[in-house]
C-alpha cells in the first residue's frame, strides 16, 4: 500500500558518505572558486622558492659559499697546511649556514551565510563570498611575500661580502644608498629614470653574480605606467625608450605592457606595501621578522616604489595549503565558511634582491 510521499534524488547527497548530510556535495562549488581565486590573484607566488613540509614548526633552507682556485707549484701537496700555517693554501673553506623559516600562525579568512537571507536572495551570493574570501588570503599572501622581499633587500648579514650595505636603489639619483637613507627629492620618478634604475639594478645583480635567469621586477601601477609613458611628474607625456622594441622586448602602449628591460621581466602589483607600517598590526604578529625590529613582516615602506629581485632571494615554508571548511549550524541556522593556509616567509639570499625607493 502507498504512503502517499514522495522520495526524491537528493543531488547534495553524497552516498559514499551518507553521514554527511543532503547537501555535502554543493560545497564542492564554493571551495573550488576560492581556490581559482587564490591562484588568480597571487603575483608573487610563482616568483620565489616554495617548500612544502608535512609537519613541524619550520624548515631549514641550507645555504652555501663560493669556492676559489690557485694556480698550482709542482710538487706542493694541495692538502698540506702550507709552512708555518694552519691551512692549505689551496684547498677552499666553502662557507655555509642556514636559514629557518618559521610557520606563522593560522591566517583565516570566514563569513557566516544566514539560512533565511540565502534562501530569500535571488541571485548566488555564496560564489561571491567566496571570491571575497579567495582575494583575502591571496592579498595576505602577496603582501607579506613583497614585504620580505623588501627585507631582504635592507638586509646585510650575508654569507659573503657582494651587498656591503644593503640593496636600496634611489632611482631619482640613480644610486645605491644606505638602508634608512632619505631623500630630498619627493617627485616621482619618470619613466626614463625607472629605466635607468632596472639598468643599474641588473648591474649590481651581475656583480652579485646573481643568475640572469629568473630576474623580475614589480612596480606599483603608478611606476608601471610611468615606464611605458615615460610621464614626469607634472603628468606631461614623452615617451620613452621602454617601448622600443631593443630595450622593452614586445612592450607597446596599446598592449600597455612592457615585458623585460635589461633581461628583468616586468610585472605590476597593488600589493606592493607603502607607508609606515611599523606600529600596524597587520602582519605585525607573525612569527618571521625580515626586518629585525619585532614588527612581524612590517617595517617603514614610505619611500618604496618597487622590487626587482630573482627568485632565490625569498622562500615560503608551506605546512597547509589554501583549504576550505563549511558547516551548517542549526543553532545559528546559518552555514560558516572558512578558508585557511598556514605558511612562513623569510629571506634566503639577500643579494638576490633590490629595493626601488624615491
């Protein structure tokens, strides 16, 4: 005899896991969106090195020196102390250390989605939440890796001697100059300067002996589009050599692009930091402290206008990748949406890396 109900195909029910309820299989939408987010959003993340550990607190990057030769005296024995020494005049002392780079501490981006307005509201509110909660983290993420950068350019205790006082290029003056050093000269740099300073940039990562391969530069917009216009800072336009196709690559002002000047890729990025960040408690409480002033990643960026570096100059220890959690609590009636990674930033070679300052 029938019932008289009607048993429908739950689509959300997952039936390998039954347990998981009607709609285990609709937050399957919302976890990938933020992950396509994530990747979209990241300038940064394909620009340094990247290692993933399954578990522990931090990661040990070793680091090494450089050998030297000696022409050689027949008959000397190269691993013989030479005459009254303690060493073999031959034989090269390859320095080393290491670099540890903690995991910071879980960085969350949430929303809750009330039951009542979800059902009420009329178009799919939790694809953009959830795009919203991928730009988050991704900004996070990038922020915190250009920070690093940055430190790594104002740091000096390398393991050899190639960056005596730091990387700070001032691109007004066309010069390197002390970490903390000021300028007169507030305007901003025109696009002929910029060129000049990539120019001068890839000389100083030469004498570093720096690979040529994996150079890149980001800018701010505004420094970006300054290197195709060639603008000064009254904003009057003359064009400058970037775009010529020898210097700039295939860069044109229709594609408004410039993809390398002196063998460094070009990119642009809202995410480099600006102002005074020192007392801001974004960023201030990670574990990892570039700069050595117990401000997390934040130091002052009041003068910084870009980072041209190469990839071996920064690294990010991994322990959670981008992941995505979603409940639905009865007793609120809504579901929370969480997304989370835990990573740590730090410096590796600091002569990989030069700031742009003006």
């Amino acid at each position: 005899m029938a019932d008289g109900l009607t048993y429908p195909s739950r689509v959300g029910l997952d039936d390998k896991n039954p347990g998981n309820g009607n709609d285990a299989l609709f937050l399957k939408k919302f976890s990938g969106e933020i992950l396509q987010t994530f990747e979209e959003s990241n300038i940064f993340k394909p620009l340094h090195t990247i290692r993933t550990i399954e578990s522990g607190k931090s990661a040990q990057f070793p680091v090494t020196g450089i050998a030297s030769a000696k022409y050689h005296t027949p008959g000397e024995n190269i691993a013989e102390a030479e005459v009254g020494g303690t060493a073999s005049k031959y034989l090269s002392d390859i320095k080393k250390t290491e670099k540890i780079i903690t995991i910071d501490k879980m960085l969350v981006a949430s929303t809750f989605l009330a039951n009542i307005d979800d059902l009420k509201n009329h178009y799919d509110i939790r694809s953009v939440y959830a795009n919203e909660l991928g730009k988050a983290l991704a900004v996070r993420f990038d922020t915190a890796v250009a920070k690093v950068f940055i430190g790594a350019a104002r740091n000096v205790s390398n393991i050899s001697t190639v960056t005596p006082a730091g990387s700070i290029l001032d691109i007004s003056q066309n010069a390197f100059v002390a970490v903390g050093a000021t300028n007169a000269d507030v305007t901003d740099p025109t696009g002929a300067e910029l060129v000049a300073a990539l120019f001068s940039a890839a000389q100083r990562m030469d004498e570093n002996d720096v690979p040529s391969e994996g150079r890149f530069c980001v800018l701010r917009p505004a420094e970006y589009y300054r290197l195709i216009t060639g603008a000064d800072d009254s904003n009057s336009f003359s064009l400058t050599s970037a775009i010529n196709k020898d210097i700039g690559g295939a860069g044109s002002l229709a594609a408004g692009n410039i993809p390398q000047i002196a063998g460094i890729s070009i990119f642009k990025s809202n995410h480099i930091p600006s102002g005074n960040l020192g007392g801001s408690d974004v960023d201030g409480d990670a574990n990892n402290d570039p700069f050595g002033a117990g401000n997390g990643y934040n130091a002052d960026f009041s003068n910084t206008k870009g980072i041209v570096a190469h990839s071996a100059a920064v690294g990010t220890v991994k322990l959670l990748d981008l992941a995505t959690e979603s409940e639905y609590q009865i007793e609120r009636q809504g579901t929370l949406f969480v997304a989370k990674y835990a990573m740590g930033h730090g410096v590796l070679r600091p002569e990989c890396a030069i700031e742009l300052i003006a």
